[in-house]
C-alpha cells in the first residue's frame, strides 16, 4: 500500500471523495507497486480505486479522460524508494569525486523506473524477471549502459559477479521488441578495438528494438587514486574509435537505411576531428548522452542569427564556458558582431583545476574555478553559464551557489538554457534567461 499525500484540488480523485492519508491499494485490476504500475494503470477512463482508510478497505468509480491525471498526489515521484547501484564500474565518475560536493553528487541510482521517466541509464544488474515483465507488458522505453556484451569482461569492467548474467535481460528485451537506447563508455585497452566490434555486432543483432546507440568515453578526473587504472585517450586512441564507429556507420547506412550508433561530441573534440553534418545524427536520438549537442546548438544559434534584428545599445557581457564549447561559442559570438558590431560578447575558457585538465565540459565547472579564473577581469554587464552548471537549486559541484559567483564577481550570473534561440536572445538582451 502507498500512502496518498495530497489530492489535487477539483480533481476526479477529489470528487470520488478520495483523501489524503487514505493508503493506495490497486486501479481496476493492478495491484499499485509503485509510478510504473500507477501510470499504467490510470490510462483507462474507468477507474476503481481500492484503498484503505482507517482499517477499512474502500472502493470507489472515477470517471475521467484517457491519460488524464486522477489528482491523487504522492510523498515521492517513483512512489517507492530509489534503487541503488550495487556496481563498482571501473570509469565511475561519482566515485572520482573528492569528500565536500553537492550531496546529490553522491548518490548512484540504478534504477529501470527513472530510465523511463528521465532517460537515465541502467545497467541491468538491478532487473529481476519479474521486472522485465512488467517492462515487456508496459512496452516500456529502456535506456541501457552496456559497456560490453562479453559477459566475464562485463564482470570486470561493471565490478559486479553478476554484470554478465544480467546481459541475458537485454537479449530477453531485444526479442520481445522493447525499444532500447544503449549507451557504451568506452575505456582505452578495456572494451575498445576488437571489444567494442563485438559489443556493436551483438547490439546491432537486436535492431530495432535497439533503436540508438552512443559512444562516449569515460572521464577521467584528477581524483584516481587507488582506482583501476585506465589508460586517457590520446588523439590517436580517439580517432581510431571515431573512424571504427564511422565505418560501421557507413555499413548501417547501407544494411538499415539510418546509421544507429553514434559517437559522443567529446569523442571527436579528443580525436581533432570536425563534428559531423547534421544529418549525420538523424534526428538527435542520443543528443542527451552529448552526441550532436554542440551541432545541435549551432544550427538554432545561425538559424536564429540569419531572422535577427537589433537596434539597440550597445552591449558588453560574457560566456564562461569549457575547453570544449569554448572555440564553437566564440566563433558563434563573432559571427554575431559581425552582424551587430554593438554587440561585443567575450567568450573566456574556464579551465578545470579542479577535476583536472582532461574534463572539458561546462557542466562540470565548479563555483572554485570559475570564481578564481573571472574574478578581477572586465566581465560586462553579465556572465552567462549553461544551466548545466546549475542543474539542482542552482548549486555548483562543489557546494556553493550562483548567488555566491555573482558576490565575488560584482555581477549578474545569468543561467541560459542550452538552446541556441536563447542563447541570441540572451546576448542580445531580449531574453534574460534565468
């Protein structure tokens, strides 16, 4: 039973004279477990509610629209605890963390509930039978970090006796037709080479059910010690991954009319290589797991720049970005002083002192290295940040927050979405983003 916290008010559960602290038991036939079985059960526009209420156990009809909501409320969103992750994967980023950093940081789920409500990845180990029933019956989207479809090597690479065995619910998946998105962290003299034509051979055995397929290297932060050790990409190591990802590409191309499996934009950025077209990433499927993102944000940027007008003031503000956005914003900022000379937007590189050199993304800049590196410096009337940066409460990695930057800077710190319409509109002032 699952305790109802709250009704929303005017609701079809507040008219069938449902209250809060009544316990949930099942809808029409579904015995209610958790928000997988709830979601599933409320798509009818018939309902019966069995619940409890003070040692008494009540039924009652609801009458609503399909897929409407019913307005029961509840403590927490997967009405259930988190499942925790039981791995102890060789290239874990959480556990390359220092003691200090936002709580949140700290927390490994694993859970098949959340890949279906956020996207998040699960690696299977946490599936029982029973759970990839009810995913087949509930068809389900299931995103999956596979690694390697070696079973002994899974073993290693995951830190878990069981990583192997569990490959046997992806097989189960696959042939029932789950749509899946797989994801591979690709680690240099691990699962790359020979691994990693395997791993994509037996992926590609299960399309269409396996619908995407990312590449990604793993990071590597300066916080190794006492880890397994794993070689860094090198420029060589990179390229090899992207030209063996191309050439299966071109093969897809040729064998399922779309490519299917991509590599990450970081994959290519450490390879020296040019992101590809935007074609190449047919219609963003993995633009979550950063593939295609920064060509993503370019075309809405220069789509957005070519209908502009401005005939404002003159504006002078910043980007703080990562070594690995930093070249692409600056020449987007460029183009548009081109366009609108009174408009000057400088883009400066924040290097990651704190991880290490080798993490390149925004979204892991840190409240430390962007004070330090700003700090002092003719930043305009403005600095703006990817939300990246500030993804829970506006709170960076380490602990501290937007408000915090914006006293040792003596400026606006404006949190812009990843999106290149905003991001125009944020320079340019007819947006000020958040």
């Amino acid at each position: 039973m699952i305790e109802i916290t709250g009704i929303t008010a005017g609701s079809p559960a507040a008219k069938a004279g449902i209250r809060a602290g009544d316990c949930l038991i099942a809808v029409n036939d579904t015995v209610i477990h958790d928000v997988l079985d709830y979601r599933f059960a409320i798509t009818e526009k018939h309902l019966n509610v069995r619940f409890f209420r003070e040692g008494e156990e009540l039924t009652v009809q609801i009458r609503k629209g399909e897929y409407d909501d019913p307005g029961l409320n509840f403590a927490t969103a997967l009405m259930d605890e988190k499942r925790t992750c039981g791995n102890h994967c060789i290239f874990c980023f959480i556990d390359q963390n220092p003691k200090g950093m936002r709580d949140t940081i700290y927390f490994k789920d694993d859970d098949a509930r959340l890949s279906f409500l956020q996207g998040s990845y699960i690696t299977l180990t946490n599936l029982t039978d029973e759970d990839v029933d009810r995913i087949i019956k509930m068809h389900m989207t299931v995103n999956v970090s596979v690694q390697t479809t070696e079973p002994d090597l899974r073993n290693k690479m995951l830190g878990n006796k069981k990583a192997g065995e569990s490959l046997r619910h992806l097989w189960r998946m696959g042939k029932a037709g789950v749509s899946m998105n797989c994801q591979i962290v690709l680690c240099p003299t691990w699962n790359d080479g020979d691994h990693l034509h395997k791993t994509l051979a037996d992926l590609f055995s299960l399309v269409p059910a396996v619908e995407s397929i990312a590449v990604v290297p793993f990071g590597m932060t300066k916080f190794r010690q006492h880890l397994c050790p794993i070689p860094a990409f090198t420029v060589e190591s990179a390229r090899e991954a992207v030209e063996q990802i191309e050439a299966v590409q071109r093969w897809s191309l040729q064998a399922n009319g779309r490519r299917i499996v991509y590599a990450s934009d970081e994959l290519y950025l450490l390879a020296n290589l040019p992101l590809p077209d935007d074609d190449a990433y047919e219609g963003y499927p993995q633009y979550e797991n950063g593939v295609g993102m920064l060509r993503y944000l370019m075309n809405e940027f220069y789509d957005a720049l070519e209908d502009a007008e401005y005939d404002g003031d003159a504006r002078f503000l910043t980007i703080a970005t990562g070594s690995a956005a930093a070249p692409f914003l600056d020449k987007m900022m460029r183009d548009l002083e081109a366009k609108f000379p009174q408009v000057h937007c400088q883009v400066i590189t924040v290097l990651n002192d704190f991880y290490g050199h080798s993490i390149t993304v925004a979204g892991l800049l840190t409240f430390q290295d962007l004070s330090e590196q700003l700090k002092n410096r003719d930043l305009g009337s403005a600095v703006l940040l990817t939300e990246t940066c500030l993804r829970h409460d506006d709170v960076f990695l380490d602990d501290k927050s937007r408000g915090d930057l914006e006293q040792v800077l003596g400026v606006p710190v404006i949190k812009c979405k990843v999106d290149g319409y905003v991001l125009l509109d944020t320079v340019l002032g007819y947006a000020e983003g958040e």
